[in-house]
C-alpha cells in the first residue's frame, strides 16, 4: 500500500496504481468473502463497495475527466485514498456512502432506472434476436 501511494503521488502508474487498489483486491476479496463459511456479512459489505464504486465510477468518468483532473493536484492520489476508504474495515466508507448517497439516488430514481434497464435489454435482445 505505501509503495502504491507513493507511485501515486510521484505520478508513475498512477492508473495502474489506481486500477490495482479499487479493483484488483477488492475483487479478490469479494472472492474470499463469496468463497468463506459465514452469515453473509462479509459478502454484503462487499456488494456495498461495489456499488458505490460504480457510483463512483460514473461520476469520475464525467466530472474525473473532464474537470477534476484539471484542476485537482493530486487527483489520482485523493482518488485512491478515497477508494481505499470505501473499503477499509475501520472506516466502513462504503457503508457511509450508501447510505448517504446511493441510497437516496437510487431509491429516488428506481422507476426511472427500471425504465432504462427496460429499454437496454430490448436493445439488447433484439440486437441478437431474442
């Protein structure tokens, strides 16, 4: 982790770096987690970290590109301390920002979101003939 945030900061690999911290061990986590004998809890933690990462993702894809990398310095590295937040035990950032953020956007949008799902799909299957 220290070697990752150091890269970071010097601006070497900062995307591989950023890629490897909010995907690669979460996912292998998320495998240890579906893999483990439990209550489950573990696996809804990190069901949670996805889905603000995608959140999150989106909202880098537009503001990240367009804007932040601009004018933020040290846009990878906040990037990552944010991700590497969302999923530490200690802070249970994912938690927080569900229910803070994803939540109510979600909830607030379902019908919305259904309908576009809705629409995707028929796309979808008529585009290979189902």
């Amino acid at each position: 982790m220290v070697l990752a945030l150091f890269l970071t900061i010097l601006g070497t690999f900062e995307q591989v770096t950023v890629l490897a911290v909010g995907v690669i061990y979460p996912a292998f986590k998320s495998f240890e987690a579906l893999e483990s004998i439990g209550d489950g809890n573990d696996d809804k933690e990190w069901l949670t970290y996805w889905v603000c990462f995608a959140g999150f993702l989106v909202f880098d894809q537009v503001a990240g590109r367009i804007l932040l990398k601009r004018i933020v310095p040290f846009y990878f590295f906040i990037k990552m301390i944010f991700l590497v937040y969302l999923f530490h035990p200690r802070t249970k950032g994912a938690r927080h920002m569900y229910q803070l953020v994803m939540l109510p956007l979600l909830k607030g949008n379902h019908a919305e979101i259904i309908q576009m799902r809705d629409e995707v799909q028929g796309q979808i299957n008529n585009f290979f003939g189902n």
